[in-house]
C-alpha cells in the first residue's frame, strides 16, 4: 500500500494530472489488462476461437501467449522426462 | 534424487533474477554449476550482490573478437550482447542447456541444438526431482507470475499447475 501511495504521488507530480485523474486512468488501465488476461485464458483454454481472441485484444498479444504457452509446454516436457 | 543428475548449465540474467525475486534461488542448487558469462553476471550482481552464496556459478571471461565472430555467422544482431555471449558459451564449453526466460534467445538456442528451459521449467523439474512438495511448487509459480518481473499470462501458471495436478494423479 505505501508502494502505491508513493507511486501515485510520483505519476500525480510527473504527469501533471489531478490524483483523481490518475486514479482512473489506473482504473482504466488496470481494467483493460485484467480482460486482456480473460481473454487469453480463454483462448488458451479452448474457449473461444484465435479470431475472437484477437478481434479483442489484438494479434500481438495472441501471439506472445501462444509462444508462452508453447515455450511451457516444452519445459514440462523436459522437467518431467526420465 | 532425481533420475537425471544435471551437473551444469549455462544461465542469461532472467531466471536468476526471476529466481532471487522471488527468494527461489536455491532452486537452482539442482544443477551443478551454473556457467555465466561474465557481462551477464555484472548486469546480474548490480541489483542481486549475493546470489553466488547459494549456488555454485562459474564466471567466463569471453573473447570479444569470437563473440563478434560468433554473432555475425549466427545472425544473432537483434540479441543483447549478454544473450549472445551465453549462445556462445554454451557453444565453447559444451553445454546443452541454456538457462533463459527470453522467448527470442528460445527460438535462437533450438536452432542452435541447444535445449533452452525458463524459470517455470525449473520450479517443475525441482518438484519432479522430489526436492520440493507441490504445494511449495505452487507458490513458486504463482510468486513468479505475482512477485517476480517475469512476463507470464496467468492463464499459463494455472495451467502448468493443472498439469502438474494431472502427471502427479494428485
């Protein structure tokens, strides 16, 4: 909490904005982020399609999830080998 | 123990910086040695002073003209030089391993034969190797997705843990 206060009061002091104004953009901010995670939990979770998946957050994002996911599954594969 | 002893590997400044966020450098006890070009551990000790008191690194001095050499054969100009002189490490001492949380050195080390493993591989292969329990495995990998800069999408660290769940019938 006293990281935040403290980030707060440097983003208020280097922006120029209101606290308030900065409190929600960091709404906003954190909002988007949490669907953007939705939303790529579902693709990777087969939910929905890679073009719904992108249509929302767009391809980068899709794409660096895939090789995430792609780069753990290897891991596994070599963790758990005899 | 495990079934499989890995006496070393070679490591960029990702996962022992991961690691270390999240007090879980001693996971790495469970190879060997960690080999780290040297322009890679001062990058390293700059923000993390004591991270050789728990595990055993070998620090390498490498020449700059075969680096230079090596890069230029490679195609390796888009990767930082600490990236670089790890490839070439491995390369020079052997090794098969590289130690890396970067998508982009992935993708170079498999086209270099070399088998690249991230800081979640590691929390899995200290569980396998019974060293930790899965519930100490879990707070691992959360830690690396909540506390660590690691860049991970949560849905990843979940899934890994289903996984985990699954392969172990727990």
């Amino acid at each position: 909490m006293e990281n935040i206060m403290a980030n707060l009061e440097a983003l208020v002091r280097e922006t120029h904005k209101s606290e308030t104004e900065v409190m929600a953009l960091a709404l906003q901010t954190g909002i988007r982020q949490l669907m953007r995670e939705l939303i790529l939990g579902r693709y990777l979770r087969g939910e929905i399609s890679r073009d719904e998946a992108m249509e929302t957050v767009g391809i980068d994002w899709v794409e660096l999830a895939e090789k995430q996911r792609d780069a753990i599954i290897e891991d596994l594969a070599w963790a758990m080998k005899k | 123990m495990g079934d499989e002893e890995i006496m070393a590997v070679v490591s960029d400044a990702g996962p022992l910086i991961h690691l270390s966020e999240i007090g879980g450098i001693a996971l790495l006890q469970l190879f060997g040695i960690i080999h780290v070009p040297h322009t890679v551990l001062f990058e390293i000790s700059k923000h993390r002073k004591n991270i050789s008191k728990e595990i055993t690194i070998a620090d390498h001095n490498l020449p700059e003209l075969q680096i230079i050499e090596f890069t230029r054969k490679a195609g390796l100009e888009k990767l930082h030089s600490g990236e670089r002189e790890c490839l070439y490490l491995c390369r020079q001492i052997n090794q098969s391993i590289l130690l890396t949380d970067d998508l982009a050195v992935r993708a170079v080390a498999k086209s270099l034969q070399i088998t690249p493993v991230g800081s979640l591989g590691i929390v899995i292969k200290v569980y396998k190797d019974s060293r930790i329990s899965l519930a100490e495995a879990e707070q691992y990998k959360s830690d690396l997705c909540d506390i660590s800069s690691l860049f991970v999408t949560r849905t990843i660290v979940e899934l890994v843990i289903e996984q985990l769940h699954k392969k172990t019938g727990n």
